[in-house]
C-alpha cells in the first residue's frame, strides 16, 4: 500500500509539472500574440499617418502652385452649374494680372460668393449658396425633408420656418414631383413674396 501511494503521488507531482509547462506555454504564446498585434498595429496607424500628411501635404502644395493656362474654371450655384469659364476668362473679368495659385482665386472668388468646391488636373469648380443673397424679411417657396415650404427670411436674409405644421405642405405633391424648371426655379430661390399669402397662393398653384 505505501508503495502504491508513493507511485501515485509521484504521477501528481509530474501531472501538477505537466499541467505547469502547459499554462506556461499558453501564457507564453498568448504574451507573444499581443505583443506582435500591439505592435502591428502601432505600425499599420504610423504608415496611415504618414500617408494622411503626404497627402495633406501634396494638397497643400497643389493649392499654392501657380495654375495652368489650360485650367477651366466651373462656377456654381446651389451645386447647378451657372458658367463654365477659361482661366484667362476668369482672370480678365475679375481684373487679376499675371498667374496665380489656386488660393489666390479662391480669395478673390470668395468676395462674390463663392467658395471652393473640388479640383480635377484640369478643372477647379467653385459652388455659391444663394441662401447668402436672399432679401431680409421676405417669404420664399422652398424645399423641407421633400416636401413644399414656405421660409421667412429674417433681417439677416437667414431662411426660417415660422411654423413647421402650417407651412410645410407634407399633404400636398413632393418636390421630386415638380416639373424639373419648378425645382430648378425653387432650388434657386426664385419665389420670393412680400406676405406669406401671396406665398401660399402660389405654392398651391405650383403643387
């Protein structure tokens, strides 16, 4: 019997010896995933962002750079094409001299309006929000979430609804079911009023 009870215990002691190296060796490999994830991903957000500052980089170079003769310059308004112009074109008519950068014409096209947009290697588009032209204290047809609306616009020119429940027309037809000169019209802010009810007697002859 003792003899049988020093064999068992000495099969724990290799079992609890066996059972350690295991945990061990788990631990271990667990240890060297982390540390390899860890550091993989510490690598892929440094390329990422030595990519992002390349990029800025190229972008702000691209800017600063003196535009090509052969640029044509795409003025918009409300995101609908208005002119489609020539570098020198645009340069004669807002009396510029010489070359210049992208920056420079965005300045000088930002006293009218407009602010930049996008660029392509040969087209730079520029886009005005007329909401900035609107005249203060009047009331204008206008779009809300896909249905008819009518906007008053305060002392600043700043569109306003004065009651969403009575002056967007969710009963009545969709914008998207406008004839396509009424959208166009509508998009430009070109119902304008001096009363909301000259407003709404044409806002029912449109729908």
């Amino acid at each position: 019997m003792e003899f049988q009870a020093i064999i068992a215990y000495r099969e724990l002691i290799i079992m609890k010896k066996g059972s350690k190296k295991i945990i061990l060796g788990i631990l271990a490999l667990t240890s060297i995933f982390l540390i390899s994830y860890m550091a993989t991903d510490i690598y892929i957000k440094s390329k990422n962002k030595g990519q992002d500052t390349n990029q800025a980089s190229t972008n702000a170079n691209a800017s600063n750079k003196y535009l090509s003769d052969n640029v044509k310059v795409v003025l918009q308004k409300n995101g609908s094409r208005e002119a489609e112009k020539t570098l020198d074109e645009v340069i004669d008519e807002y009396g510029l001299e010489g070359s210049i950068t992208q920056d420079e014409l965005t300045e000088v096209l930002s006293q009218y309006g407009y602010t930049f947009d996008v660029s392509t290697s040969d087209t730079v588009y520029y886009n005005k929000d007329l909401k900035s032209e609107l005249e203060p204290n009047k009331y204008y047809i206008g779009e809300y979430e896909g249905y008819l609306a009518i906007y008053k616009s305060n002392d600043k020119g700043e569109l306003e609804i004065e009651d969403e429940k009575a002056d967007v027309y969710r009963n009545g037809a969709k914008f998207t079911d406008l004839k396509p000169l009424d959208q166009e019209a509508i998009k430009k802010y070109q119902y304008v009023y001096d009363t909301k009810e000259d407003a709404k007697l044409d806002l029912t002859g449109i729908s």
